[in-house]
C-alpha cells in the first residue's frame, strides 16, 4: 500500500516527539525529585539509618529498600555494583555507582552503548533485581529507572543522530559560584528540555555536590549574605576552647567588641543544616580527616576541633597526639577523639609543592620552589579518609613575586615566569598526584578556596591595617575582584578525574573585614604602635566556623562514600 508523503512527514515527526520525551526522561531520577541536587547529593533523611546511627536493622523506607529487617538484603544487592565477575571489562568511572549514577562523557556515548558497559550494567541490575526486588538507590531512582535512562541515553548520539543541538552549554568560570569535574549520565535538574541541554551532561557542565543543597531548586552554598543571629549561638564559647592559638585567640587578647561573632552566612535559597559535632564524629568514627596546606587550613582546623570537642560530654577523652614542640619541627599535629577512634589532623605544606634548594654556577646556594614536585609530606595523608586542600596566601608573599629564579622544574631554573602561570603548574603537579595516588572511591577530597584579606594602607610587611572595622561589607559592589587564583584552580579542577569537594569561600570571606585578628593577634601586654596587624587570618571563634559548617552539610549528605 502506498504511503503518502504527508503520512511520511507525520511518522517522522511523530518519532522525532517520541525521541524528545524519551530525552526528557533521561535522568529521570533528578528531574523528579530535585530536591535531591546533583547526582550522589542524598538528604539525611533518605540514608539508611545505620549509617548514622550506628543500627543494623533499621532504615528509613525510602532509601535503598521498602521496610525494616532487610540490612543484610540490601547490602548484598550493592555488592552486585562490585562483583568483579559481572563488571570485569567497563572501565571503572563508566560504572554504575550506590549513588545511582552513571558517568559518560559525550564523546564517550558511542563506545559505552556499543561496547561491554551497557551489557554488563544490565547484569548488574538483573543481580540487584534478584536479590531485592523495588531497589531503590540513594537518588530514589529504581533499577526500572536506570534501564530506561540507559535506553534513552543510547538511543541517539553521534553515529546515530545529530545531537549538536543538544550539547551542554558551556562552563562560565566567571561566576564564583564554582562548578566541580563530575559528569553524570543524566540531565542536569537544574535544565529543562525545553532549553536543549544535553542527555550526556558534559564534565564541564556538572555542578559541584557541595553546591546542591536546596530542599527544591539548585543552591550555591557559596553565594549569599551574612545575617545577624538574634540568638548568640557560637559553635564553642569564646574562650573555651584551649587548643586556638594566641594569635587566632581575639577574646584572650582582649578584642572588645562581639558583633562579628553574631553573623551567620545564609546562602540565598537554601538552609544550611545546624552543626551536630556528635554526628559529624558518628561519621568519622574510625577515620583520619588531614588538614593540608597553609596557616589558614589551620585556622579551619583548630575551629573544628573545638566545634567538635565542644560537643563532647567529658572533654577529657580528646588528646592531643602530638604536641606544639613537635609541630613546630615537624609541621604535623593531631588530635584524637578516644571513643570515636577519629583523628583531626593538620599538617603544614604552604605551597602543596617542595620548597627546595639548589647551587647556582657560582656554587651560590639558592632558594627555589619545585613546581614538579609534591611536597615531602604526601606520605603523611595519602591514606586519610577525608584529605581538605588549600594553598594560596605564599603565593602572594615577597619571594614568590619576585620571580626571578626562583621557580624550577627538573634541573631547569626559570629566569622569569608569572607567579600566575608557577601556580598553575604547582596545582597541575597537585591534581596529577590526587589522580594518581587518591583512591575516591573511599577518599573524599576536598579543596577550600582562597580566603579574602582586608589590609588597608599597605601589606602585611608594610603598614597594612585593619584594625577598628567592627561591621562586614553589605553591599556586594564594594567586593574586590574574583582572585585570578580561583579561575587558576577551577580551570585544573575541571581536568581531574578525582572528584574534588570544591569549598569556594572567596566571596563570603570578602564580605568579613572585621573579622580578623588585627592588633588582637597579641596580648594588649605585647601590642606596640606601628606592630604587624594580622588581616589575613580569622578570630576564633568567627569566620572559618561558617567553612566547617558548610564542610559538615556535605559530610552528611556524602558520607555513604566513607563507608
């Protein structure tokens, strides 16, 4: 029978439809519930109770199976996603996750539905689907769910349709709310198919697990306002805590005015969850969580010490495992929390890379910062279990600007290179190193981005000061520019495999000129006319609190990838 062409042109348009709706299903499991953010963001209140608590039996109905009584069941059914006999050929980061995501790059589409990856994903469902019926993974999707954005994602790509039209838009690092190297096979919650996004979201175009904590809609963590607290509600009393250091310790040297403790950051659309340090330790219960980097990562450090050790009912049973003598020597401190089997660590490393010395021509011995090489303490952290990063500040300091041989990789010293472009190549040889020696799938690893200084009238060596602000900026025109350091690392970030937890405090930081140490960084017995005001670091208690609370959102929301 003859078909008109009329007839052909409705067919065609009708498969066309139907390829649509089957691209707007893709990713299913956000689009329908978004208050779940991105892919592996799962709410307290969906997790298996006995992760927190410490139960076996008990879960809450809607993670992971129907009921109560089934633990055992349910973590059989996971041990499919690890079966080396059914995931033998698929490469590792293509696999199907606890998480209930799938991770394949655009140009990788073709080779994941043509290859051994969408065979053997198959099996691992049909080994889930055996052993528990109406699994459901920890973003709520069900296995029924996966085959279908599994058949959705393979039913067009590049050798089978032209998709350009539907390729992500790309990643605008002009914005500080900073986006992380996750892709997911899956649309963006964030997209609606009306606007084109592509089915395979690029690994530029995910956006960081930290920053997706709203109940109903994408919220950047990192993007909003401070607000004052009616209720003064430290996270430890100003002058409690006996492990702050003297020149953290505004209280002790006699700061008199308190309104920088009342402010709380609020990010706009979204609530960060109040701070529970028993909690955070039931989490870290038999963990090591390291502090690496400059004297500001020790500022967050010491503020989570004493947040956690303020929810300790006897306090005695936190030790300090090594003492101030030995840090200063060895630039590594620890504390233990007895009962929990947890340890806070923080160990010195300013610029990530080595700081080395070598003889000139002349037999001249010279200073000079190995951009090539990690720093020698790698080998004090690399088996921690939640790894925080930073490096910034020495990058601003006198020797590191001068350029002039000081920067080296290999035997080659260079004449002159661009503090900008030694930095970049310091975070490349870092981001190298975490690809190579990180193991994520039971390391989180994070990176805390710079943190503001206020000094007015000069630099820290030359009659800076910031002494006598006693109120935040409030209006965000009066912000300084975004750091160049920050597009330097957001652009490495985005080239890692290792997905990196990225802590972009820059903006909320910039708003706190009041709240650094200034003249208080020393007792009024040791203060002089003309001394060196500290307006790089923090009073504690005071800013770096917010970081650490951020820090305990994410933890909570992630923390099956610690298990």
């Amino acid at each position: 029978m003859a078909v008109s062409e009329s007839t052909k042109r409705w067919l065609v348009i009708s498969v066309l439809i139907y390829i649509f709706a089957l691209s707007c299903k893709f990713g299913k499991a956000y689009d329908e519930y978004p208050h779940l953010g991105a892919a592996g963001v799962v709410a307290n209140e969906y997790l298996p109770k006995a992760e927190v608590e410490g139960e076996t039996d008990q879960y809450f109905p809607q993670a992971g199976i129907i009921g109560t009584g089934s633990a055992l069941l349910f973590k059989e059914a996971l041990g499919c996603l690890s079966d080396k006999h059914i995931y033998s050929k698929c490469d590792e980061v293509h696999r199907l996750t606890q998480v209930g995501e799938l991770d394949v790059e655009p140009e990788y589409t073709d080779e994941y539905c043509e290859g051994p990856c969408i065979a053997e994903t198959h099996h691992v469902l049909d080994c889930i689907d055996g052993i528990l019926k109406h699994f459901i993974f920890y973003n709520k999707a069900s296995v029924k769910d996966i085959r279908e954005t599994i058949e959705s994602g393979c039913s067009y790509g590049p050798k089978r349709d032209n998709t350009s039209q539907l390729q992500s838009p790309p990643l605008n690092l002009q914005s500080p709310a900073a986006l992380i190297p996750t892709a997911r096979f899956a649309s963006d919650n964030s997209r609606s198919c009306t606007d084109h996004s592509a089915s395979l979201s690029s690994r530029n175009g995910a956006i960081s697990l930290s920053n997706r904590m709203g109940p109903t809609s994408t919220c950047d963590l990192f993007d909003g306002h401070w607000v004052v607290n009616k209720v003064f509600d430290p996270l430890y009393r100003p002058g409690s805590c006996p492990f702050v250091d003297d020149s953290f310790n505004c209280f002790k040297n006699g700061r008199p005015d308190s309104d920088y403790l009342k402010l709380v950051w609020k990010p706009h659309g979204c609530e960060i969850p109040r701070f529970d340090g028993l909690k955070m330790l039931k989490i870290l219960k038999g963990k090591r969580m390291v502090f690496v980097g400059d004297s500001l990562n020790r500022n967050m450090w010491e503020s989570l010490v004493c947040a956690l050790r303020e929810s300790l009912a006897n306090k005695n049973r936190l030790f300090e495992v090594s003492g101030r003598k030995q840090f200063r020597s060895q630039g590594f401190y620890s504390f233990k929390f007895k009962d929990f089997n947890c340890s806070i660590d923080f160990i010195k490393s300013p610029y990530l890379v080595q700081e080395w010395k070598f003889s000139d021509k002349a037999g001249t011995r010279r200073e000079t910062l190995r951009l090539d090489m990690m720093e020698s303490s790698f080998d004090k952290y690399n088996d921690a279990d939640v790894i925080i990063f930073n490096t910034g500040h020495w990058w601003t300091h006198q020797k590191t600007f001068k350029r002039n041989y000081y920067f080296q990789e290999g035997n080659h010293v260079y004449n002159k290179l661009q503090v900008e472009d030694a930095y970049k190549k310091a975070l490349k040889t870092w981001s190298r190193w975490v690809d190579m020696n990180i193991d994520s799938s039971r390391t989180m690893v994070f990176f805390r981005g710079y943190s503001a200084s206020h000094f007015k009238g000069g630099q820290w060596n030359s009659g800076g000061s910031c002494d006598g602000e006693t109120r935040p900026i409030t209006n965000e025109t009066q912000l300084g520019p975004y750091p160049w350091m920050m597009r330097a690392l957001e652009s490495v970030l985005l080239e890692m495999k290792t997905n990196v937890f990225y802590l972009n405090i820059s903006k909320m930081t910039d708003y706190r000129k009041e709240g650094h140490p200034s003249i208080f960084r020393q007792s009024s017995l040791k203060r002089r006319p003309g001394m060196i005001q500290d307006c790089s670091h923090w009073c504690l208690p005071g800013v770096p609190d917010s970081w650490n609370k951020i820090l305990y959102a994410i933890l909570v929301r992630n923390h099956n990838k610690l298990i």
